[in-house]
C-alpha cells in the first residue's frame, strides 16, 4: 500500500519515523549514546507506526524512548530534551494526522495547519516545564512538592485547553 | 450507526503523558515531564471534548436525474454538529461515474458555518447508475474521539443520454397529420405554392391571384400545400452492446451511439412539432407510444436511460410488432447483427413505409469472447460475421431502404430527401 501513499502521507509517515528517532537519538548530544538494540526495536516500532497509525506501535516506541530517557540521564534536566519532546509530539501529530483516513486519503492542508498551531500550543507546555525544573533543581526537595506540581500542571492543562478552545484558528 | 470511539492518538496521549507523570514522580526525574507535558494537553483536551450527543447523518444528492457528463453534487448532513470538528468521506469509485476529487476521498475540517465537504459526481454514461457505497467518519474536536466510519448505501442516477448535436433540414417523406411543419402531398392553407386554378365556390377571396384573373378573364385563385405533422417511430435495438464504452468523452459503444442517436433524433422531430414514438427490442421491451411535445421527450429519454440490454427469452422476427401506422417514418437504429432485426425492418419496408436505417456498429468494435477461446478463431468469426452483415445491409439497400451511418447534423437530410421523392411517386404497398 505503500505506492499508494500521497506526498502529503509520505511527509507524514517520515515525521512520525524521524521524531521518534530525534527523540532518542538526542540523547547522544548530552554525552549518552543509546544501545544499538534500542534503536533497533525503536526503528522497527517506529516504521510499525508509520505503516499503521492507529496501532499501538507508536505509543511503545515513545515508551521507549521515554524511559530511555529516564534511565540513562540522571538528574538529565538537558536543554536537550526540549529537541527529544519536539520529536515525540512531531511524530505524535503526524500519526494523528495519518490516522484520519486510509492511507490512500490526500492530506488537507487546513487540517495541517490547525494541528500544527495546536502541537506548537501544546508544546509552549514542555519549555516551561523545563524552566521550573532547573530554577526549583538546586532547592531542597519540600515534602509533597511533586503532587503539587502535578496538581499545578494538570490545572494549566485545563486552563489552557479551555484558552485553546475559545482562539482556534478557523 | 456506530458510537463515538477514542481514536488512537487519544490513546496514545493518555499512555505517553501518564507514563512520563508516574515514572517521573517514582524516579524524581523531572526531564520526564518535559518530554511528556504537551501529551498531557493533547489527553486532556480531547477527554474535554468527549462527545455527548450521537449526531446521525445521511448523503443527498443535488440532482437525481442528469445528462452524459453533467454534474452534481453529493452533500453530507449531519443533524448536529456541535461536537464534531472534522470529517471525512470515502466514496467508493464505480464504473462511468467520475468523481471530484477523483478517488471520491476527502478529509476536511468543519468549516466555521457548518459547511461540510462535498462530493462532486458526474456520470460519463446514460443508463442507471448505482453510486457506489460511502464511509463516513466524523471526529471530534481535539480528535479525541471518532463517530464510525459508517457505511452509507450509495444513491442511484438516472442518466438520460446527451443531447448530441442534431438537425435536419429535410422534410418527412410522407406527412400525415393535422398540423405541422412537413410540406404535404395535399392542398391545404400553407405557404407553399401548389398552384393556380379556377375559382371555385368556397374559396378564400384573399386567394384570388388578380393578375392572372385578370389576364385569364376569370377568376383564378392560389392553392398551396398543406402542412402537417408526421408520425416518427424510433426503433432501438439493444438486443446487444458491441464495442467498448469509454463514456461521454471516450470510445462509443454500439449502444452509445444508438442511445444518443436516438435521443437526438427525438429532440429533433418533438421540437419540429411531429409525433415521436419508441419501440426498444431488448430484453425490457421498452415502448413509448406517440406523442408530442417536452414532457413527452423527457418520457422517452428516461426509457432510453433504462433499457435493458439483451435478448430476450425466444425472441425471434415475429414478436417485432411495431404498430407503424401509414405515414409513419421509421428509423431503426441497429448494428444489424441480429437476424430478427433485419427480417423486421424488411418487413416494414414492404409495407410501404419510408424505413431507414443507421448504422451503429463502432468501425473497432471486437467481439467478447470466452477465455480461453484461440484470438485467431474469434477473429475469423467476427470477420466471418461482418461479411454477412454486410450483406444484410446491401439486401436492405436493395429493398431500398437506406442506410447510414450516424454523424451527428446532417446525417438524414440526404436519405429523407430521397425518401420525400420517391413517396411521390406510385407504390405497390404490400400487408
């Protein structure tokens, strides 16, 4: 099926192979360079995702590199992982995007054009995050501070998402 | 109709933010949320916009009766729109009928008035076309959620055949009729000179030709011909389809060029004020009686979208029973490959009627053949039956029946003149 893919899909499937990729090869800038099994299984999960956008490959393929992320940079609070969440919500929008028809369906520029505005909303959230995190890094750690960051995060989700609502581009 | 499902990318944004939020919280990796923050607002911002009403929808079609190669338009409706930020349609392609877009897929947002995306159909051939069936998915906003896809059963059109390019300047051979536009064997109150003669009780004064009245010493008036409408029957044979159809801008068919034709020559004579009837020989037995005038074209031009292609069960010369009147001119519209066909036009010929026939058989038409059957064999047997239709014709020519091949304007002119003179002269009827 794959001749079949418009150049509009094929740009799609590229970015959600690629930000996966991006988002675990980033961790090589900082020093750590991931094993060449877990590129492997990424890349397979990844190509898995970009043949089939609606199946579970994508989302195991970020778990991946997620936890990768977790496990091989300690305290890795890097401007890096700016790049790697770029990568996850590229690769996040476009199988979104794909997932919207078969892949025979030609991709509606409009449609583009609004998610793109929401991914890089959305993504406003990840340098703010990241933000906090170094200026809060070198205080000591007061009891319950993770459940009210938590708290804090989820209540500016759902501001944002109500702000998002009320300015949708058209 | 389905129900609203979580789409993939939902799923996806809830696993992703939650496992980077729990991990990062177990580990005191912080990063973790920085990778995983814009999933959490995707996640939230679609289970924020889980649908609560169940919007039904159906597809209609602008138009349900077209001509070859005109377009309509397929729309969506949706009941309720209030939760449903995108859409997208599938529509299954079908033989004869193009699509715009082409593949007959499209994916669009809802635009800020409510106005979907919409379907263009145009058929490339007259006849009965069944739209093929259409999936429809509906996603909410944030794409958090997917109404189907839902499959719709595609809506039907009727084709009626394009109007082709047709007139004639020729009169009908042998008016019999009340009024019309044909000139008349007989004297009536037209406006073509008949002749001069004496003066009869009953004649108009306004007919009296002074100048010759006067010169003559007697009254003398002007008679002119009558003009009347004549009775116009169309035989259509569609006892087969030869020939490859590419539709309304493609290769013609045996049937296309029938089909058009026929319509074409209805138009003509309804326009002109004579009496068009339509006898199909063909599996359906299409018949339309004698008529005039708009709503009787559209009559026969729906028949002729109809037909039903095929021999019917037992067919043979004696079931054609035409019910041609005197007067009546008959076209038939055949390839000629049936022998019924030609024994009947035969048979109308000897009746005295002016009969002709147009040649519909495409120059590249090739027999359909059964797989496997040696090409060199059908090819000799196609020939083989060519030759006798050859000679069908030339027999038919010799009747004096002519016979032409469609061209569009000007294609009877000549053959009807030629008829309209030799219907001057005596005949020999026989019944």
């Amino acid at each position: 099926m794959i001749g079949a893919w418009s150049p509009g899909q094929w740009a799609l499937r590229v970015t959600m192979v690629l930000g996966v990729l991006v988002a675990l090869a980033s961790t090589t800038l900082v020093g750590v360079v991931p094993d060449w099994w877990l590129v492997l299984v990424v890349t397979g999960l990844a190509l898995g995702f970009a043949s089939s956008p609606e199946s579970h490959a994508g989302a195991v393929a970020m778990a991946f590199v997620v936890v990768w992320w977790g496990v091989s940079l300690r305290d890795g609070l890097h401007p890096e992982a700016l790049l790697a969440a770029a990568g996850l919500l590229a690769s996040h929008v476009a199988g979104l995007l794909a997932a919207y028809g078969p892949d025979e369906l030609s991709v509606d520029a409009a449609t583009v054009r609004r998610w793109v505005f929401r991914g890089l909303a959305s993504f406003l959230l990840a340098p703010a995050v990241w933000l906090v995190a170094v200026l809060l890094r070198d205080r000591p750690e007061a009891p319950g501070v993770w459940v009210a960051g938590l708290t804090v995060a989820l209540i500016a989700t759902v501001a944002a998402s109500m702000a998002f609502t009320a300015q949708e581009p058209t | 109709m389905t129900h609203w499902h979580t789409t993939a990318a939902l799923s996806r944004a809830l696993a992703i933010g939650s496992l980077g939020l729990a991990v990062a919280v177990l580990s005191g990796e912080p990063v973790l949320v920085v990778l995983t923050a814009p999933f959490l607002v995707f996640a939230a911002l679609g289970l924020l916009h889980r649908p609560t009403t169940e919007p039904r929808f159906t597809t209609q079609l602008d138009h349900a009766v077209l001509h070859e190669g005109q377009g309509t338009r397929s729309r969506l409706s949706v009941d309720d729109l209030s939760e449903v930020e995108q859409v997208t349609r599938l529509a299954a392609s079908v033989p004869h009928v193009a699509m715009h877009p082409a593949d007959g897929r499209i994916c669009r947002l809802i635009g800020p008035d409510g106005t979907l995306p919409v379907v263009e159909v145009s058929p490339r051939r007259w006849g009965r076309r069944n739209l093929g069936e259409e999936n429809i998915a509906l996603t909410s906003r944030w794409a958090g959620y997917r109404l189907g896809p839902t499959t719709l059963i595609g809506h039907q059109l009727q084709v009626l055949p394009v109007r082709a390019p047709f007139d004639s300047r020729a009169e009908a051979p042998q008016p019999i009729g009340l009024v019309g536009a044909h000139r008349s064997r007989r004297l009536g109150d037209g406006t073509e000179f008949a002749a001069i003669r004496p003066f009869q009780a009953g004649d108009r004064l306004r007919r009296i030709n002074w100048r010759v009245s006067l010169r003559s010493q007697s009254l003398h008036v002007v008679t002119s011909r009558g003009e009347e409408d004549t009775g116009v029957l169309v035989v259509v044979d569609a006892l087969a389809d030869h020939g490859r159809s590419g539709g309304v801008d493609g290769t013609a068919s045996s049937l296309d060029v029938t089909v058009r034709a026929a319509a074409a020559l209805a138009e003509h004579h309804v326009r002109r004020g004579d009496r068009v009837a339509l006898r199909v020989v063909g599996a359906g037995w299409e018949s339309v009686g004698y008529g005039a005038g708009q709503r009787h074209l559209r009559m026969i031009l729906g028949r002729l979208a109809l037909l039903h292609v095929g021999e019917p069960r037992g067919f043979s010369a004696d079931h054609l029973q035409f019910g041609a009147t005197a007067g009546t001119v008959v076209i038939v519209l055949s390839p000629m490959l049936s022998d019924a066909m030609a024994t009947a036009t035969a048979t109308l010929l000897r009746r005295g009627l002016p009969v002709l026939v147009i040649d519909t058989l495409p120059p590249d038409a090739a027999p359909a053949v059964v797989e496997g059957t040696d090409p060199r064999v059908a090819d000799v047997a196609w020939r083989m039956r060519r030759l006798e239709r050859d000679q069908v014709l030339a027999r038919l020519s010799a009747l004096g029946c002519p016979v032409v091949v469609w061209r569009g304007p000007g294609t009877l002119d000549d053959v009807l003149r030629r008829l309209a003179r030799r219907a001057q002269l005596p005949q020999v009827s026989a019944r």
